[in-house]
C-alpha cells in the first residue's frame, strides 16, 4: 500500500472530515490508520468518558473533542460508531438528524444483527448512509491506550450490507479498509454472526468459564502459578473486557448457544471414549482435531505461525 | 548460571555418561541443555525409530546410539527416560538389571501416578534410584527437531519423589534441573496429576473438543479461516501430538474428567445467565475471569504477558 498513490488513483477516498463515536481501541486506531495513510484531514472525536477524550487529544487519535456525538457529525464526511454494541442504537438515533446528506455511517460492533435491527429502528431515510462493518482485530486489551496505526493491516474487515446501503457508500467502506491494509469480505448480518459465535464468541465463552472454573475450586490459587505457555495462550482471551463481552454474548445468544451445544457434544465424544479407556478411538479424536488445527490457515495469513 | 562455576561449586553435578531413552522434544533437549552447561560426557541415546536416532546424531544432541534400552544405560550415571507415558512401564523393565549401582533413572512424563505406580511393579530394589520428574516446558511441535538446550529456562520442574528415592539422588536431580536454568518444585505425584490435570490436561481436552466442534459442521471449514488471534491462541495447543496426549488423557482420566466436571458446572453457569438475559449476572461472571487472568503471574515469570 502506498498511500499518496491510492489517494491519487482514487481521489473519493479521502476523507476531509471524520467524526469516531466512541475512542476507544478500534475507533482510536483508525483515525490513526487513515491518517497514516493520509487519507483524512480533521479528526472530531466523541466519548463518554472526558478522560478518554483526552487521551485520544494527546495521543493525536483526534484532533478536535466534540461535547456530544449530534455535535462531533456536523460537517463529518464519514461517521464511525465504535461504542460497545449495547450503546449502538442510542448512538444512532443521537447522530441521526445531524448527519450530512451523503455522510457514510459506519459501525465496528462485533455483532450484526441487531446492530441492523437498531439502525432499521431509527435510521429510518437514514439507512442509506449505513455501511455496517466489523473489523476483525480486536487485542484484549481494550482503551485507547492501547490504539495502534497498523491494528487492521492484514486482518479481515466484514461488510455486511443491507438491501437500503447506498452501492456507492458500500464500494467507499471497501476502498476505505483495503487501504488501511485490510483482508475485505461481504457477508450478510447473519452469517456474519454465525460465524463469530464460532471461531470468536465461543471461545471467549470457554475461556471465561475455564478460568472461573479454575478461581471456584479450593486449590485453584495452588495450582494456577503451574499453567505453563500452553494455558497462558489458552487463557488469554478470558482476560477481556467484561463490558464488552456481556454485549456480544448477549446480543448473539442465540448463535453462541448453538455453538455452545456443538462444542458439549464434541466433549461428550472425549469424555465417553476417555471414561470407556478406548484409547484408540480417543487418539482418532485427537488426531482430528490435531491434524485440522497444524493445517489452519487464516485469511489474510497475518495470524499464520504457532 | 554460569556452568564452569557450577561444576565446581558442585563436582557430583558432572554427569560422565547420560543414558536418553527416547529421544523426542524432552530428551534431546535435556541432553543438549546438559550439554550446554558443560554438565556432560558422553551422550548416549536409544529410540525406537532408527530416524529420530540419526536426527538425533546429526543435530549432536546425542554422542552414540544404542541397539537397545537395556544396552543403552551399560556405565550411565543418569538415565533418562523420556518416552510417551504408555511406554515408561515397559522402558522400566528392561533397563532394572542392566543399572548401575548409584545410576540416576529419572522419568520426564507428565502423568505421575501411573508412571510411580509401574516403577513400584517392575523396579523392586532399584526403586531407590528413581526419581520421578516433570519439566513444564512442552511445545505442541513434538519431536527431536525442536530440540532446545534453552527449553528448560526458567520454567517449573516438578519432581515427585516416593517414600523410597534415594535422598542423595533427590538433591542431584534438583541440582541438574536448577543448573539448567529450570524452578525446582517437589509435590505428590497425586498433587501433581491433579494439579496438571486443572491448568494443562484439561485445557487441551476443551481445545481438542471445541476444533473437533468446528470441524464437525457443515459450515465448519467457511468459518474456521474467519478466526482471528483469539483463535489461533485458544486452539494453539490443539495441534499437539495425538499419541502423547491419548496417553495423558487416559492415564489421569480420573482427575480430568473430574475438572471437565467443574468445568461444566461453570459452561453452566454462564448459559444459565445468557439463556436468561441478566446481563448483569454475565459482566460479572466475566468480571471473575477477566480480572483472575489479568493478574495470573506464572511460577518463574517466563510465560508473563499477554
């Protein structure tokens, strides 16, 4: 990618203006990414929190802190909702009368579905301007302390149109994360959130009950210093942000269920055949699950390795 | 660690000849670390497959191999037995009469009951000279190629004497594995298997179950390339070697199925609340798990980090 070529190749990518609802690690970083890339002019950044707002003003994420988000989208070229999922819907409703005619509304919320239920709430002539996305890198580490330029590069970025996305908006949400270095995919709302409640939701969800399961046991505090490399990337991601995470498992409960039944019956298999001392049947199950995981390849390659 | 220093400080630390009965991940590694360290003569190595003996020739992990186990351990001062958990009875038997006097037999498996159960059953008055051994430090790649001398580095070594180890050749295993740079710890074997059984031998249960989940569905291999770094670290450990972990999961069945117990009452736990829709009852459970990880420090401090 080199910037001053694509910006000049595709003069509509520029952003004059962009507004980021929420700066937070996603949001922080891609005001970050799109100004690396010399594709935006002014920042104006909202949050809740004043604090934030100040971080994201000293580690130059923003450039200009706006006292609300109706104030933070006048005048913005391109609006990015990067709140918790569970905040999306008043965000919207908020920004919606103030939005400028071809404005593009974007959202980074993990799940989709009832993002795009929300938005058909409120956005009502509106919905034309909203692109619904989700970029998939995400650290555990969540705030905008944690923000960085180069969070998205060649991690997949999931668009998930709806029948109202204006086309042109759509293929500028596409020009916009390929240029931030991202692997871009269609899907709809529902696929996409099939999807994550499997390779995503759902281990959070084990991870999380793993590690409470390890804290509620008399022993635990003795046993927990043994985890050695393989448990401490096994855990990681029970270390998440609990806000966060309460809205994705809730608003994709359904999908996480399903998945979560999926995997019970997976473990069921392992416990008969552990429990019955098959062992040539239980080494087959290994052996499955061995030989998928050493020829996983992820889009993009970036996480590719160990 | 400076190992002329240690040799001298400790003269009885000098290994003249190393018997490696299995020369995998474990063995070679222990024997290029000793090696490393000055700690060593002559390395002499046996493996069932004429392959992993060349290799282990050629990488100089061993001086000269051995037609058998038996012929293997002639005039070693340490023996270690580093074969999969099924196979320690079996090495047991046939290296007993051909032991020296005050050799060393130290086992590297990571079940310890069973292995301790079958030295009571074949090694009868040369029980004394066992010490039963557990270095954490697995990678999920197995085999002599990703032998390591620095493997041990700063990673527990658990060892799990009996009523009848020789106290002389307890302290001269503690002082080999300190000298190779790894935190000494002694347990029972049954607080040792019950111990892995909570932070190593369940987790890979849960990450062989949940891959096999994925892969057992339709759409399994659309989402699988959708996984992000979340994924990849929480099914990182679900590549490892399907005959190793056969062994691990059947010979500790007990103390893993009775973690696969807690944590399924904890998989319940959160269900119960996202099924329900108290999302205040799910932050908080998450809360528990988020702030437990983000303050587990392992022993010795290697794996620290995300």
């Amino acid at each position: 990618m080199t910037p001053p070529a694509a910006v000049t190749d595709t003069p509509a990518l520029y952003v004059p203006r962009l507004a980021v609802i929420g700066c937070g690690l996603i949001g922080g970083s891609f005001a970050l990414a799109l100004r690396a890339a010399g594709l935006v002019g002014e920042v104006v950044g909202h949050s809740a929190s004043p604090r934030t707002l100040e971080k994201a003003l000293a580690l130059g994420a923003i450039d200009r802190a706006a006292e609300s988000s109706a104030a933070a989208v006048a005048g913005a070229h391109l609006v990015l909702v990067s709140v918790p999922v569970s905040a999306t819907e008043s965000v919207l409703r908020a920004v919606r009368d103030g939005l400028e005619p071809e404005a593009m509304l974007m959202d980074v919320g993990s799940t989709k579905r009832d993002v795009v239920d929300a938005a058909r709430r409120v956005l009502r002539d509106r919905l034309r301007n909203f692109v619904p996305a989700h970029p998939i890198a995400g650290k555990e580490m969540a705030g905008i302390s944690h923000a960085d330029a180069r969070l998205f590069q060649g991690r997949p970025a999931i668009l998930t149109p709806i029948a109202q996305t204006d086309p042109g908006l759509l293929r500028g949400a596409e020009a916009i994360w390929s240029a931030l270095g991202a692997q871009v995919r269609q899907m709809s709302p529902e696929n996409h959130d099939a999807t994550f409640a499997a390779v995503s939701h759902l281990p959070h969800l084990l991870a999380f009950a793993y590690f409470n399961a390890m804290l509620g046991q008399p022993a635990g505090q003795d046993y927990l210093p043994m985890g050695g490399s393989g448990f401490r990337d096994f855990t990681r991601i029970a270390a998440s942000d609990p806000q966060v995470w309460r809205d994705i498992l809730s608003t994709n409960r359904e999908e996480v269920l399903k998945q979560c039944l999926r995997f019970r019956h997976a473990l069921d298999a392992f416990e008969h055949v552990i429990r019955g001392g098959n062992l040539e049947a239980l080494e087959g199950l290994i052996r499955v699950a061995s030989e998928g995981r050493s020829h996983w390849q992820p889009l993009g390659g970036k996480t590719a390795g160990r």
